[in-house]
C-alpha cells in the first residue's frame, strides 16, 4: 500500500485529523511593500483588499527612506494559496508600489507587535498585575495610585496572552500597532 500524500495543515497522526486532499486550505501570509511616500497609496492599497473582499488581518505603515520618499506597508492577510497569489499579483501591478515581498514564503523572518495596555485595579490586584507583567516582560510606562499603563512587545499570540491575564485583574483598555515584519539573513 502507497504511503499517504497529506497536504499542508494536516496531520500524520490520526485518520480522523486528515483534511480532504482536495479542499482549499487557508493561509496566514505576510507581505511587506515599498510604496511611494504620497497622498492616497494607503487607500489604494487597501482598496485592492476591501474592493475583492480580502480580509486584513494587520496593517502597519511607516516611512523608511525620507530622502526617497519611500514607505513600507507590513500587511498580514488570509486566503487560499490562489487568493495569496492573486493579491501579491495585483500588488506587484500598482504604480505607486516599488517591490513586494512576501515574507512567508522567503524563508524565516522576524515578526514582532507593540501593545500597551491600561490596568486600574487596587490592593492584591495591583500587585498580580505587576507581577504577572514582570513575568511577560512587560514595562510599566505610566503609574498612577489607580491604575498602571504597560508596554509590551513581542509575537501577537504573547500579547493575547497577557491581555487575556489582564482581564479578571482590570484591563480598561489596549491599543496594539500590528504586526512589524523583516526578513532574516543577509537579503
């Protein structure tokens, strides 16, 4: 007997496991461009998503070359090996946009999100939350007799984690900046 040809997303372990060989899967990619530092790129961009119905899952935007007048969108998206394709494609053909990459599939890369997130609580609720964000690595960049402001960075799924900790403690509050992504190696 053949040995089995299993696709990605699926499992050796169990006959129950096995996703049907012929069935889309979903994907998690991360792409990043260099787009033209002007007025109305970052609506272009994101109309290319929102005009097909493709979900963004994070979006970050920054200027990274002043003298070229350059910017770097890190856009993290879902779809089908097909769909992931399609937008790299339509991407790659908009005027503004100099080179896309998509970091999933170069290789490895380094990934990493801020957050900071606001904690009011008093007596031994206060001091768990110092704790547990001394554990998680987490600064405290504001302090009042109420309530602690924390600054945390590091992969999305640690910063649901801690989040999802602060809950029961007090968490008011969380802003997050998406997810920053660069290639490793020499490239």
């Amino acid at each position: 007997m053949p040995p089995l040809k299993l696709k990605k997303g699926s499992s050796k372990h169990s006959a129950y496991d096995l996703k049907d060989p012929n069935a889309d899967h979903i994907e998690r990619h991360t792409l990043a461009c260099v787009v033209s530092n002007e007025a109305g790129v970052l609506a272009r961009v994101i109309g290319l998503f929102s005009g097909r119905g493709y979900n963004i899952e994070s979006l970050t935007v920054a200027e990274v070359d002043h003298e070229g007048h350059r910017s770097r969108i890190t856009v993290v998206t879902t779809g089908t090996p097909a769909v992931i394709t399609q937008i790299k494609a339509q991407l790659e053909r908009m005027v503004p946009v100099y080179d896309v990459h998509d970091l999933t599939e170069e290789g490895a890369s380094v990934e990493r999100e801020l957050a900071l997130f606001k904690v009011k609580g008093t007596g031994n609720d206060r001091i768990e939350a110092l704790r547990l964000a001394e554990i998680f690595r987490a600064n405290v960049v504001d302090s009042t007799l109420e309530s602690f402001i924390f600054e945390m960075t590091g992969h999305s799924e640690k910063i649901d984690a801690f989040a999802e900790l602060m809950r029961p403690l007090g968490l008011v509050e969380q802003a997050r900046t998406g997810i920053a992504a660069l290639s490793r190696g020499n490239e």
